[in-house]
C-alpha cells in the first residue's frame, strides 16, 4: 500500500496563486464549459440542506467529476445569509479532490475565495458576450465580499468603466466598499446610492445584485433601455424584471429551474417557460447562439453555481500548488498497514 497523501492547501495559497492573474480567472470559466460541451464532464445532482426556509441558511454538497483529467472531487459549501447581520461572512468552503487511478485523495482546497472567484467570473464571462458594447457605468446592489469581488473583476474585463454606484442597507457597508477602490481604481467614480436600487440601477450598463437577502430589492422600474442583469443569488429581483428582458441566459437553466431564485420561482408559478429562455452560456461560448444583438436590449442573466466548474478550479489550484511548491503535504494513512481492528479490540 502507497501511504496517502492530501495536500492542504490555504486560502492565501489560492489568493497567492491568482495574484495578478484574472485571465486566467475567466480561462477556467470558459474550460469549463467546453470540457461539459465536449461531454468530459460528470455532474450529479446537488444535494443541499436547508435548515430554515425563511434565511435559506443551508449547505451545500456539489459533486463533478473532469473525465479526462481523472479527476473527481466536490465541493462542500455553506451559504448561511443570516450571517450578514452578524457581520460576519455568509459564505465559506471546503473542495476536496481524488485522483481516479487509485480514488486516493490528494488535496483539500479553500473553497470559500474560489466560490467567490467562480461566481463574479461567470457573471464576467457571460458580461463578455452579453454586456452593451461599451461599459462606462456599473450599478451594485450589495457592498460586501461578492460585490467587491464583481467590481474587480469587471474592471478588469472593462477597463472603460468609469462610475461605480454601490446600493446597501448600511451605508457604512456601501463607504466601506469605495474606501476599499478609490485609491486603487482613481479613474472611476464611485456613488453612494443610500439603499435606493433606482438610483443605483437606472441607466447603468451593467447592474450587479450580490446580496444575502431573500426579497425583491430590484425592481421593474429600475430598468432602463439597454444593458446587462447579472443576477448572483437567490431572490433579488421583483418578476417584473425578467418580464421586461429581450433576452434571459443562464448558465444552465436545467439546473437554474430547480432550485429557489427568480426565475425558478417564476417557472414554477407558470410565469415562465422553457422557451422564454433563450439560451445557456455555453451555447454563446460555443458559438451556436448569438450574444448581445443591440444595445438597445436588455439582457438577464442568471447563474446558480454548477459544481464542474469547482472542480475544475480545484484541479488548476492542485497543479499550480504542487509547481509552486505551496501548500501543506499530510500524510492521513501510511504505507505500513496497521491491525487498527485488532487495537480498537
């Protein structure tokens, strides 16, 4: 028997790793979704526990496995938006890893910075093919970790942006979110919107709701001519929303539609069909469906989270840590076997 090995690898392992490094950010993204086009992916069902039905406090267990990586692994993830109030993170966890050889596990990687990666960059990659063709104005409803996250990593993509108007319930929250920018990003302005979505969405080019709650806080008549919803969590948006969208894409509306926002919501009061959906991300990655026509419409986009794409954070962070020299080697069984039954005895 080989001993087993996992490698523990940290959150500021991963943040060491992508340092100066967004493209790559989105190149994982759109990997992903070719490796699922290319039917090199295994995706169970997730399985999510919901503990209470009002927050939508819950944990979720997402597997998948990369066919030709031999790779398989989950992520274990909890989404706790009570936390908000307490001031603490509403997200955190864990992604384990095995090796398809033996099943052995080999790593054990923060997943609480790759969630938060992983979902701003969808939104991106979808903002790639979907955004108005040229982005000046972002609109943010949410001021915490995963509307930071968007903001740095639209700037990036678009580096014409040149107003930031950020929307909480605590302006302390929404003044601690431009502290964080101004310094770093001076060629843009940022907006204190003082909890008004309409100030905050109206006439942007690209409106971002990254919050924790579990009510309608965008409305129908925040929306505007033209640009671009990305849509982060659960219930954020009245329907009148979706209503008015020329288009509505989502990473992958089979999985969307089953599960606790918007637009499944509306699926399941016979407010939407599958035909109102226009396409998957993939599909515009592919090429077999167009993205933004004019920028005359207005685009809805939705992601619920879909666990190859974990994975497949997970491996890269794996093969970057192990070339790196990161991470921390703990041997959990050795290659000398020991009678535990007989000592338990």
């Amino acid at each position: 028997m080989s001993n087993i090995v996992v490698k523990i690898i940290s959150q500021e392992n991963v943040a060491e790793i992508f340092k100066g490094n967004a493209d790559r950010i989105y190149g994982i993204i759109e990997d992903s979704f070719k490796k699922y086009l290319r039917g090199d992916i295994i995706m169970p069902d997730k399985i999510s526990q919901i503990f209470d039905e009002q927050t939508q406090n819950r944990i979720n267990c997402m597997p998948a496995t990369l066919i030709d990586e031999k790779v398989c692994g989950m992520k274990w993830v909890s989404v706790f938006p009570s936390n908000a109030a307490k001031g603490i993170q509403n997200v955190t966890g864990i992604m384990l890893i095995s090796e398809l050889e033996t099943g052995f596990p080999v790593a054990v990687i923060d997943g609480t910075l790759s969630t938060k990666m992983r979902t701003a960059a969808v939104g991106c990659v979808a903002a790639k093919y979907l955004a108005p063709s040229r982005v000046e104005t972002v609109g943010i409803i949410g001021a915490g970790e995963e509307a930071r996250m968007h903001f740095t990593l639209l700037k990036h993509l678009f580096p014409t942006i040149k107003e930031c108007r950020v929307s909480s319930l605590n302006t302390e929250i929404e003044q601690g979110f431009i502290d964080k920018f101004k310094d770093i990003v001076p060629d843009v302005r940022f907006i204190t919107c003082d909890n008004d979505s309409h100030k905050c969405a109206s006439g942007a080019d690209i409106i971002v709701t990254a919050i924790s709650g579990q009510s309608p806080v965008l409305k129908a008549a925040d929306i505007t001519k033209g640009g671009l919803y990305i849509h982060v969590g659960g219930w954020e948006d009245e329907y009148g929303v979706a209503q008015k969208a020329d288009k509505i894409v989502c990473d992958e509306w089979e999985v969307v539609k089953h599960r606790s926002q918007t637009l499944c919501r509306m699926y399941k009061e016979g407010l939407l069909k599958d035909e109102d959906v226009y396409a998957n991300l993939s599909e515009l990655i592919a090429g077999t469906k167009n993205g933004r026509e004019s920028d005359d419409e207005f685009i809805y986009f939705n992601s619920v989270g879909l666990s190859y794409i974990d994975i497949n954070f997970a491996n890269y962070i794996f093969e970057e840590a192990k070339k790196r020299g990161l991470g921390k080697d703990i041997v959990i069984a050795e290659s000398n076997v020991v009678d535990y039954a007989a000592l338990i005895m």
